[in-house]
C-alpha cells in the first residue's frame, strides 16, 4: 500500500505525534509535505485561555488555513508529485461541534460549505491512537506556550470524538496505530516496523499494535 500511495495522510488527536509522523514518513519517502501550522493562528493561545469567547475566530482560521493547504496539496498531485500531510478536512467540522455553541455552528456550516474545496481523497490514512493522560504528558512535554493551558479533559472529548469519527470512516484505506506502545517518531525500530506493515498493507483497515 505505502509504495503506491501518492497523497498520504498522518491524523489523531493534539499530542498523539501525527506532525512529526508526517514529517519522517515524507523524509524517509522523498515526498512533499504539506502541514497544518497552528503556530500560525493569532487566536488559538486565546482560544485555550478562553473557549467560549474565541472559539469561532479560531475554528474559522484553521478553515481557511486548511483550505489553502489543500489547495497546495491538489497541485503537487496535479504535477505528479506524491505528498505526505498531517490532516484531513473532514476532522474539521469535529472540532466545530465540540467547540461552538449552536448559533456558531450553523454559521460555521454555512462557511465551510462554501469553502470547501473539490474533494481530494487520499490514498492512505494513518491515524494514531493514545490515552488522554498520555496525550496530556506530551503536549505539556512539547514545550508550545499555547498548548500548556489543554486541560486533559479536553484532550479526552478530542479523544473520543476521533476515536468515534475513525470508528466508521471508510472515505480512504486507514492504518490505525496504537501510540500508546508504538512510538514511531522517536524510536527507529518501531519506525522501520511500522514502514514495513505498510508496505505490506492489503486490507482497507488494519490495526497494528505490539499488544
């Protein structure tokens, strides 16, 4: 599966490592890279601070952030390039009903339907999985000033909304990762393990995991 992949996708929660995922599996495969940058939006250190007041402004600027990711994203494909990412648009809207009150949520709605792009479908999802206390550890463990104010209560509903959001998306072939054991950033085995699986992927969902 991995060697035919052309548009590669690295998904999971804050902390689970898809960033530095997607960074290694682009080096170790020569392809381009494409990621989300929250560093670049000016309300998301307000947004942990206060939810409520921010959360719009902050969902609406990674909408049109993302959008134009994937902008870029289609045109390397359409020049016969293969690409690695660290998201999908379809997790957007999970972020929006977790973070926006009614009224926002059906203003964002209409927003991102007259955003959203074409669809641009990948060939490979990696979606890795871990327990909120251990997401909490490395999100705190990371450094980012903006991020030390996630509470791991957060962390747990972003959790559990992706865990229930890849329990039935069939949009693309999908390799689920149990982040909890494997730790594929930092650790060459468990990387050269998990290229391996890939590699050999041949069903439409797998989950690998030492246990």
């Amino acid at each position: 599966m991995l060697d035919k992949a052309r548009y590669i996708v690295v998904e999971g929660p804050i902390g689970a490592g898809k960033t530095s995922l997607a960074r290694r599996l682009s080096l170790h495969l020569s392809t381009e890279l494409v990621l989300e940058e929250p560093e670049r939006n000016p309300f998301l250190g307000r947004f942990y601070a206060e939810r409520e007041r921010w959360a719009l402004a902050t969902q609406l600027e990674f909408l049109f952030q993302r959008t134009e990711s994937l902008a870029r994203a289609g045109t390397l494909l359409d020049a016969g390039l293969r690409v690695v990412s660290d998201f999908i648009l379809d997790k957007d809207p999970l972020f929006a009903s977790l973070n926006l009150g009614e009224d926002e949520t059906r203003l964002y709605k209409r927003i991102f339907e007259q955003l959203r792009p074409a669809p641009l479908k990948p060939d490979l999802v990696i979606y890795l999985q871990a327990q909120p206390e251990t997401l909490i550890e490395r999100v705190h463990r990371r450094g980012s000033d903006a991020e030390r104010k996630i509470t791991e209560a957060y962390l747990a509903t972003v959790s559990e909304r992706y865990a229930r959001f890849f329990h039935t998306y069939d949009a693309a072939p999908l390799f689920v990762i149990n982040a909890e054991v494997l730790n594929p950033v930092d650790e060459d085995d468990d990387f050269e393990m998990i290229v391996q699986r890939l590699m050999a992927m041949r069903s439409y969902r797998e989950y690998f995991s030492y246990a």
